[in-house]
C-alpha cells in the first residue's frame, strides 16, 4: 500500500477509511454507479437539513419555511432509503444487490427509527419544542455517522465492479457530496448555538465544519491526489465549482462570526438559512454533473 503523508491524514481518514477490496461482484454502468453513490450522499444532507430545520421552528425563525424544508426532506429520505435498497425507476436506481452495501444501509434503521418519530411529530402537529433539539440533533448525528459508513461502502463497492468508474471518480463525489451536507450541519450548529448550555462547544463544531468545507472545495477543484480526489474533469464542472465559491464567501463571514463565538441574533440567523439555500443548490448541481463525465 501506498504511503501517505502526515499533512494527508485528516483526509484519509475521512476518505479513504484504508478498507480492503471486496470480491468483484456483476458489472454496472458507471452513470448509475455514480448515482447510487449521488443519492446515498444525498441522505447525509437530507439528514442535517431535517435537524435544521426543526431547530429554525423551534425559535420561530423563517417558520413556514423551515416546516416546508423539513417535510420535504423528510419526504425525500424515506423515499431515497427505499430506492437505495429496492430501486426505483424514476430516481435511475435499480435494486441493491451488493450485501455489503445493503448490510451498511440497514445498520442506518435503528437510529433512525428514533430520528423519526420526532420528525413525524413535528411534521403531524407543525409544533417541535426547544428541550427536543438536543435530543433531535443527536440522533441526527448518529444517522448521518451511519449513512456515512453507507455512502464510504458504495462508493467502494461500485469503484470494485465497474471497469469504466475509477475509484478517484466515487470518491470524489463521494466528497463532492458531502459538501451539500456540511451546508446543513453548519446552519445547524450555529442555530443550535442559540439555545445550548455551552455555546462555545458548537462554535468549535462550526469552526471545524467551515475549515472541512473550504479544504473539500479546494479539493474538489485543484485536485487532492493523497485523498484520492480528482481534480475538476470538465469545464462545466469547474464552472460549477467556481459558482459554489462565489456563493460560499458571504455565507463563510456569517459562520465564521459564530465559529468565533458571537451567538448570531435572529435576523443573523434568518439570513444565513436564506444565504445557504442558493449554495445547496448549487452544490447540488455540480454533483449531478459528475454522473455526465465520458467513461474511460
């Protein structure tokens, strides 16, 4: 194997998880090998957003909104675990066939089981409490830490078995992915900020998520060889790119107040949650167009 230098290591960690190769299973295509790992990313996100969004309620901040945006995501989920394992025609998904790969997606359902029975509530009665965020940010992390592990399995899983899908491609949009959901985690955070006993632990938490952020989106478009992360493949993905970095600076100087400690007040927090929506989107573009790059 090769060796990786010490400056690597946070991104191997969080990249390469140094797991040994599965036995090579029937071949796919690398458009739909490149969604399934698309959508299972996708979860991460919608895992956050659900979080988010219940926070944002909960202090009454840009309600309607934050209840649309939970629902919706929640809507989103349900129907994106089941196409992950069963498929669905309408998402481009076949049914999972890899054990490996279902195995990861089931160990998601017991902490999500939990997760869900404070959204269904919330989404069933429009009302969530401030003493229920903590225990709804938890198990958001417990699901997104799990789904995590599932997205690293599929990436790794379809790299094995698709001869025209280089392993840098799933993993970097595996990374690319993961973008959409710090977008989320970090509104997040700096909204869980406002009601937490120790404030400053969620400032830290911001801090990191802004630092993984800017280092992934460097990545993604100069390339980090040491992480296995491609550098941009085509134009339209570059251009793309440079959308999100535009958009992520005036969304970075209200996140990098409150990872410096200032509690942000609510129209602070009203504007961050609206700044961060066109940068979702974008986000969310460039990773779909990573499923339209000619195969080797």
């Amino acid at each position: 194997m090769k060796t990786i230098p010490k400056y690597a290591t946070l991104a191997c960690m969080l990249l390469l998880g140094m797991q040994t190769p599965s036995i090579a299973e029937p071949t796919v295509s690398a458009e739909e090998a490149t969604r399934k790992v698309n959508i299972a990313g996708r979860q991460r996100m919608l895992s956050q957003r659900m979080a988010k969004a219940a926070c944002l309620m909960a202090q009454d901040i840009s309600f309607g909104t934050a209840f649309d945006q939970m629902t919706s995501a929640y809507n989103l989920f349900v129907a994106s675990d089941d196409a992950l394992r069963h498929g669905n025609e309408d998402m481009g998904l076949q049914a999972e066939t890899f054990p490996r790969v279902l195995r990861s997606l089931g160990n998601i359902d017991e902490h999500w089981l939990r997760y869900r029975i404070v959204i269904e509530q919330s989404i069933d009665t429009g009302i969530i409490n401030q003493d229920e965020l903590q225990t709804l940010d938890d198990a958001s992390l417990q699901v997104l830490k799990f789904m995590n592990m599932a997205v690293f399995q599929t990436a790794r899983a379809y790299a094995d078995v698709s001869p025209d899908l280089p392993l840098g491609q799933t993993i970097t949009v595996d990374v690319a992915g993961r973008q959409r959901m710090l977008t989320q985690r970090a509104v997040k955070e700096v909204c869980m900020m406002r009601i937490a006993d120790d404030p400053q632990l969620y400032a830290a938490r911001v801090a990191e998520t802004v630092q993984l952020f800017d280092l992934s989106l460097n990545a993604l478009m100069v390339g980090f060889d040491q992480a296995g992360v491609i550098p941009a493949p085509t134009e339209a993905i570059a251009n793309r790119l440079q959308d999100v970095k535009e958009l992520w600076v005036p969304v970075k100087a209200i996140m990098d107040r409150a990872a410096a400690g200032e509690v942000l007040s609510d129209s602070d927090m009203a504007l961050l949650a609206s700044e961060t929506e066109p940068l979702l989107r974008t986000m969310n573009d460039a990773v779909g167009l990573y499923e339209e790059i000619p195969t080797q």
